[in-house]
C-alpha cells in the first residue's frame, strides 16, 4: 500500500470518531497490529509494506462492525491484560485497565506480607484475566476459579492452559461460594463482582452493554453481590486473608457501612483506580 501508515489512521480514525467512540487513534493500531501480527513499534517500523488486498477486505469488515459499537475485543476475540492477549467472547466481560489495580492491590499485600505460597479464590472468574494473571506472576501460587457460568470456565481454562499457570488452577461450577468446601481457607479471595444498579443499565454505553448483563447488574443499588461477598467471605478466610473486590464509583462508602456493623472485619482501606475514583475495596478478619 503506497498511502503512508499516519495518513491512513488519521483517515480511519476519524471515521469511529464520528461514531462517538474514543481512542480512535490507539484502536486503528489495534486493528493493523492484529491483522498484520506485529506490536506497536513493528507496527510504526515497517509501516503498510505487507498491507495487501486481502488484510485491506478485513481491516474494513472489522470496521464495519465496530461502527456500530460492537465492543472491539469482541470482533478480534482478544482482550488485553497486564501484558497479555486473552480469548474474550461474548459469553465473558471483556476486561479493563481498572482490574489490573485490583491484581496489583492483591500482589502488593502478599508482598509486603512475607506470603510466598498463597492460595487464592476468584469469585466469578469470567476470561480468567485475573486469575491466570496471578498464577503467573505468583509462581508458588495456587489459583481456584469458580463462576456460575459453564462458559466462562471454559474460556478461562483455555486462557489458562494458553498463557500459563493451568497445572496450579482448578476451575469450578458455582453460585458465588457453593463450590468451595468448609474447611477450604485461602490468603486471598478476590473478585470483580457485578455492582451496576439495575436503573443504571439503560443509559450504559453500547460496548458495555455488550457484555454479559449477569456479570455487571446486581440489585437496585448495584450491592447485591457485594453483600453476598461480604458476609460469606470470612468463612473462607486463612491468617491473614484478604478480601480485595472492585466497586462502582459511590459504593466505597456503602461498603464501610456494611463492615462497620460487621465484628468479623478488622480492617477496611480502599485504594483508587487510574481515574482517582475509589475502586477497589481490601478488607481483613484479623483477630
């Protein structure tokens, strides 16, 4: 292709601009890098030399379903997270930057806590990106994964077994904590629960409403299942366990409240996201 790589994104750019959709720029790069199976920096070093007919018929497919604001990991089937490229479908939420704090949030205390072998649960395991993203930045960890949906856990097997860590994982069945045995304990329990207020849902964007509804709705205030988490965690709680799960932007507050009238919880801190919003909640049973 003769045209120059700038002036072919700043041309494509404009056209999901028009759409509304942000990032346009960075999401042009996405798309070329995909099809033409390089990073960024190949991507602005060899430019549009292999661009040929056949990547030029995909690239505007691909465009022309974004352009009705059909989310883009959906249309790759590709979710990036903490530096690696997960399987993402519709049957799973696509992840985001947000979640990544809620893993280093998690890493950061078994750190700073001398755990070196921890078990961890993820609550709602979805594509896996949190849970295969631990088990592989804690070697000596070990990971169960339980989401009430059988196609989630499939999805999160397979990003698992792709990108490391499945020998270490078990992947369950379950309704929030039905899965896990009584005398089960881990150092960590960790989740990214739905917490969007059902009156909330109709005025979401459209790439959000893309995903799985059961994955981001609980209840008129968005706390059912935080609730849930609350009162069932301490049962499955080691020495020195941790409850680390992300919350809307006015939940925080909400969440003290309910801990405050909870004697099991002897801490509570709550750490902000890329955007200074208070997001994810850690919470102790220390006695």
């Amino acid at each position: 292709m003769s045209e120059s790589l700038a002036r072919f994104i700043t041309r494509h750019k404009r056209r999901l601009e028009a759409a509304g959709i942000d990032h346009a720029a960075n999401e042009i790069e996405i798309i070329l890098g995909h099809l033409l199976e390089v990073d960024r920096m190949h991507l602005y070093l060899d430019g549009l030399e292999s661009f040929d007919e056949n990547a030029e018929a995909q690239f505007e497919a691909i465009m022309e379903r974004r352009l009705t604001r059909e989310p883009l990991q959906y249309i790759l089937r590709e979710g990036w997270f903490y530096g690696r490229t997960f399987l993402v479908t519709p049957a799973v939420m696509a992840p985001t930057p947000e979640t990544e704090t809620l893993c280093e949030t998690a890493m950061g205390y078994l750190k700073e806590s001398g755990i070196s072998t921890p078990r961890i649960l993820d609550v709602g395991v979805g594509s896996g990106v949190i849970a295969v993203t631990l088990a592989n930045e804690i070697p000596d960890s070990t990971v169960v994964a339980l989401d009430i949906s059988p196609d989630a856990l499939e999805i999160a097997r397979h990003n698992a077994a792709e990108l490391g860590g499945f020998e270490r994982m078990s992947f369950r069945q379950s309704d929030m904590f039905a899965a896990v045995e009584p005398d089960e304990r881990f150092e960590i329990i960790i989740s990214n629960p739905p917490y969007i207020a059902e009156p909330d849902y109709a005025d979401l964007p459209p790439e959000v409403k893309a995903d799985p509804k059961i994955a981001m709705t609980a209840g008129p205030e968005g706390m059912d299942i935080i609730a849930r988490l609350i009162d069932a965690a301490p049962d499955f709680l080691a020495e020195r366990g941790r409850l680390l799960f992300e919350v809307g932007w006015d939940q925080a507050e909400k969440v003290a409240a309910l801990t405050d009238n909870d004697p099991r919880y002897t801490s509570l801190n709550i750490y902000k996201d890329l955007n200074d919003i208070e997001r994810i909640i850690m919470l102790g049973c220390d006695r």
